[in-house]
C-alpha cells in the first residue's frame, strides 16, 4: 500500500488521490489568493488559501471551501454528493436559484410589529427549546436579522440557505441550537456525551459555563475565584433555565461579556491603549455613550466591547496589525451601525448621537470646501473643485467620513468582524468548538442590548410560555 506521504509525493499520487484536478487546485493555492462564488455565502468574493492546503477560505463568512472535482469552481467543505463525488452547486445548476433565495431574504425589512410577533409565536421550535432549557437563546436567535442568522450557521459549520426551512425564524433558531454534531448543544458536549446513548441534557446556562471555563479559568484557579456568578448543579441549571426572569443567567452573560472584554484590552497594545482613551474623549464618541438609554450596566459592558470591537476593526482596515489612525467620527459611525439591525425605523434612540455625528460631517466637509476655495483659484474653478470633491473625485474630500456600506443582499451585514477580532485578539482556535460558539454567543447578548434600546425584552416573552405544558427529549 501507499503512504500519505508517499501518495503526495508524486503527480500521478496526487491525482490517484485527489482526483485528476489536483495539480491545477495546488497551483492556485500556490498564489495564496483567488476570486470566486463563495457556496456558504452566495457571493463573488476574495478566498485565501488555508496554510499549505487547498482549502480556501472566504474573506466574507470565513466559510472554508475546496476545489470542486470537475469546474475547479469553490464548493464548501462540508458537501459531498452522490457517488462520493465534491462538487459545486455550479455543476449542479443550483447556485443561481439559492444565491436569489438568499439575497431576498437578507434585503428583505421587517417592522418592529413582525420583530414581536416573532417573539410571542408559538411553534413546534419554541416548545422544544423550552422543553431543553434553551428558550432565551432561542428567543435571542429569533430577533436576530436573518442574515446574522446565517453567518451564525456558517460559523457552525453549516449553511441554513440550502434547508427548505429558510426563512422562517423559529426553524432556523432551533437548527442552530440543536444540528446534530455541529449545533451549539452538540458542541458543548464531550465526545464521551456525543457517544453515548443517554445524552445528557445541555441548557443555556451549560452552554455559557463551557466558554467561561475554557476562557475565563485558568487551571490553576477555580470558578468561584474568578467568577461572583454561583457556580450550579444541573438541577439548579434546569430550574434557573425554566425561569421567566433568571437573573443568575442576566448576571453571567454580563460577566462573561465583561471578562472577555478585558482580556481582549490587555492584548491592546500601549499604543493602541491610548488612542482609544483619547478617541473616547471625542465629542462625537461622548454624545453617544452619554446617552440615557445607554447608561444601565448590562447594555455598558456590551458597548464597552463594542466600542473596542470598532476600533480594532478600524485600525485593521488599511492591512496593518491594528497601528492605522482612526477618526473619532469613523468609530462613531461604526458603533451606531453595530448597535443597530433591529428593525425599520429603529433611530429613535440613538438620534442625539446621530444629529452631532452628521454634524461634526459637515463642519469637516465644510473646512475642506474653504480650503479649496482658499487655494488661490478663480471662483468658477473653485466651484467646479467644490463639486468634484462632494463627489469624492477631490484631494481634500475625506472619504473615510463616510462609512463603507455593503452591498444590499451581502453577507457583510451580519457585523461580525468585531467577533472575529476577539477569538484572533484572544488567540482561539477557530475551528474548535468553543471558537466557533463564542461569535454566536456574543452576537446573542448583543441583541439583547439592541433590543434593550428599544424596550424590547426577551424575558417577557420567556413568561408565557411557563404556563404551557411542555414535553420531549433532551437534545
């Protein structure tokens, strides 16, 4: 028989086993990079290649793809059709069909009166995630914008576009939860548990103890030097899941977010340390944090992470390792957009903000306008200059006032790089379970502080289905 080693070593091993495509697929991983439709997120994007490999993975979702046996065209990692066989949903006529499904779903807008409806539905999902302890995360999934959802899927390792269910909340919620292997309760579970055929009941609050312990508790300490959150018995977990306003559960998702917000600023550099301070004492930052309906401790923390979430971002986005100059008004813009994606007509609460951003804008812009007027040419030149630079076409039009939206229909307004940026600032392994768990989590308690914004509360909803019977398995 043949070795891997052996195998890989020649070309004619190569084909025998990677298939007759494989030394085109190794020389385009040679490059490094390549442009192609990404099959987790629809989209025509950039893939790196993973290490040495032929994988490829997207720069949008960060879904992991390789090379399909017949076009060389991206299929995700995970398929495999009939015959044993990888191809691309190209090859199967399928790509342009789920790419538009996907498309209408993420630009479709709902109303805060679809958002509640939402909430307060019962389904067949609902009373399993109720049954299972798992209902606040379920109802947090739920008020999630649809392509969060999806990014959400990605980073589990499965994409909610090809299941007939997508579309409707409640499934896509549960799905999440529950996928056999790859949903969040599989995943918090040892390979002894997977195996075993008395599966163990996993909660909300068992899934959130898996990330505090691997992240949060070294092994030298223990959970009760680290955490002020009782650590509790299954039994205690299962009766604090069941309640309608457990504020052991409140308590531990702001210490969680609290402590992993730390740990990511002790991996600032001093550098980066001090422009963050001296960005925070902006005019245009200030108005915004010094808001009143963000001034209770639980939506603080969350804006604390955002905030340095923003920034990291921002300091990134010119290829450096974060050293890049950030403008006050840029990071403004930035946290408003991530604490926004609720529903239409969502302003309201952060328009104080809002108006001073739009106005430190213009006196930006304005201060450029007299700078080319001021340039010594005649007043028609000078005009002419004023319109190209209100359309970008200038030096002194600062583009970077305005904040680089994505396309209608994109991956990219699911938000998650700030995710990202913490499992790399905290360095997590992102295949591992709890690396591809804790973006959903994070994304799961932002929600509630954007909703809090609103005075939407999950817990409200969370009462009304205490009083219905529930019965089921474990997951």
């Amino acid at each position: 028989g043949m070795s891997f080693l052996q195998c890989c070593a020649r070309r004619e091993g190569q084909d025998l086993f990677f298939g007759s495509t494989s030394n085109s697929a190794f020389k385009e991983a040679a490059k490094g990079r390549k442009e192609g439709d990404c099959q987790w997120c629809f989209e025509l994007t950039q893939h790196f290649a993973v290490g040495s490999s032929t994988m490829w993975m997207c720069d949008n979702c960060k879904g992991v793809s390789e090379p399909c046996e017949e076009c060389q065209s991206l299929v995700r990692a995970s398929v495999v059709r009939k015959n044993n066989s990888k191809k691309c949903a190209k090859c199967c006529k399928t790509y342009k069909k789920l790419a538009h499904v996907k498309t209408k779903a993420i630009r479709t807008a709902r109303s805060f009166e679809e958002l509640r409806a939402n909430l307060a539905r019962d389904s067949e999902y609902r009373r399993d995630a109720t049954a299972n302890g798992v209902l606040r995360p379920f109802l947090h999934l739920v008020a999630l914008q649809p392509v969060m959802r999806l990014q959400i899927g990605i980073n589990l390792g499965f994409c909610l576009v090809i299941e007939p269910f997508f579309g409707d909340a409640h499934a896509e919620a549960w799905e999440i939860l529950s996928r056999q292997d790859a949903g969040m309760a599989d995943r918090c579970k040892t390979w002894r548990n997977r195996l075993s055929p008395f599966k163990k009941q996993f909660n909300w609050y068992k899934i959130l103890e898996k990330i505090c312990q691997e992240l949060c508790v070294p092994s030298y300490m223990s959970w009760a030097e680290e955490f002020t959150t009782k650590k509790l018995s299954s039994k205690e977990a299962e009766r604090e899941c069941m309640s309608a306003d457990s504020a052991i559960l409140g308590h531990l998702e702001t210490e969680m977010v609290t402590k992993i917000a730390k740990q990511q600023r002790s991996r600032m550099s001093s550098l980066q340390a001090c422009c963050l301070a001296e960005l925070k004492q902006s005019e245009e930052l200030r108005s915004l944090l010094s808001l009143p309906c963000l001034q209770n401790a639980e939506t603080q923390t969350l804006v604390t992470y955002i905030v340095d979430g923003a920034y990291l971002a921002l300091a990134r986005r010119d290829g450096s390792e974060g050293t890049a100059a950030v403008d006050p008004v840029a990071l403004t813009d930035e946290v408003i957009a991530l604490l926004g994606g609720v529903a239409k007509g969502e302003d309201v609460p952060l328009t104080p903000a809002i108006q001073t951003l739009q106005a430190a804008k213009e006196r930006i812009r304005e201060a450029s306008r007299e700078k080319l007027m001021d340039s010594g040419r005649d007043a028609r030149a000078a005009a002419e200059a004023i319109l190209r630079a209100a359309e970008g076409q200038e030096e002194g039009y600062d583009a970077t006032l305005d904040r680089d939206v994505p396309a209608p229909g994109s991956i990219l307004h699911a938000n998650a790089t700030p995710f990202w940026l913490t499992i790399d600032m905290l360095e997590i392994e992102f295949c591992s379970d709890v690396g591809r768990m804790l973006p959903a989590c994070l994304q799961m308690l932002l929600q509630r502080g954007r909703l809090a914004l609103h005075g939407i509360r999950v817990d409200d909803y969370i009462a009304s289905d205490l009083g219905r019977s529930v019965s089921g398995d474990g997951i």
